[in-house]
C-alpha cells in the first residue's frame, strides 16, 4: 500500500447502519477509551457502537471527512455543485436562502 493509500484510509470514517453514529479517527471513543488517532481496522475485536451496541461488522466505510457527497461517476454533471462538500453545499443553500429573504424584506422599503 503506498504511503498516500494509508493516508487516505486513515481518515476514513464509518458509519453504524443500526443508529447512524458515525466513527472518527480524529476524535476516537472516548467512552470505549480509544485514544484519537485509531484506525476503524485496528480498533479491539470487542469494540461495539458506543450508542447502540452494534458490533463493527454493522458500519459502513464513508470515505474522508471533506469529500464530495455521492458516487465518484457522478461528480462531473451539474454546474459544479457536485463537487461540493456537505459544508459547502450548506453555506451554498442557506447563504442563497438569506439572500432571498434579504431581498424579500428589500422591497418594503419601495414607495
């Protein structure tokens, strides 16, 4: 595996499909005492789902943190939108949402 693969999956998160709860590298499991920093592969063969007590087999691999929501094939249509990450896409609508009640409350002050 080269050293940008091993990167690359150590940022990776998982997602329990039971509950939603989402596993981060970065931060670990603090009521499991994981220390930050440890892989999903190398976490203890007894780690469970610190809110549902699903076993690891029930999570599912989400990629990095800051990448572009979706499939990889799909990225290239649209305006550009798609290669948005989630944080981008929320400053994008909620900052176009703003704007238009912005303009909304503008035209009162017509005469």
């Amino acid at each position: 595996m080269t050293t940008e693969a091993a990167e690359a999956q150590e940022l990776d998160r998982y997602e329990c499909k039971a509950c939603g709860y989402i596993y981060e590298p970065e931060k670990g499991d603090s009521k499991h005492n994981i220390p930050a920093g440890t892989l999903f592969t190398e976490l203890p063969a007894g780690w469970r789902c610190p809110i549902c007590g699903a076993k690891a087999t029930a999570f599912q691999n989400m990629g990095p943190a800051e990448t572009p929501s979706g499939f990889k094939e799909y990225l290239n249509y649209g305006v550009g939108v798609n290669r948005l990450t989630p944080g981008q896409k929320n400053i994008l609508i909620f900052g176009s949402l703003i704007l238009g009640v912005i303009f909304f409350i503008s035209l009162y002050g017509l005469q």
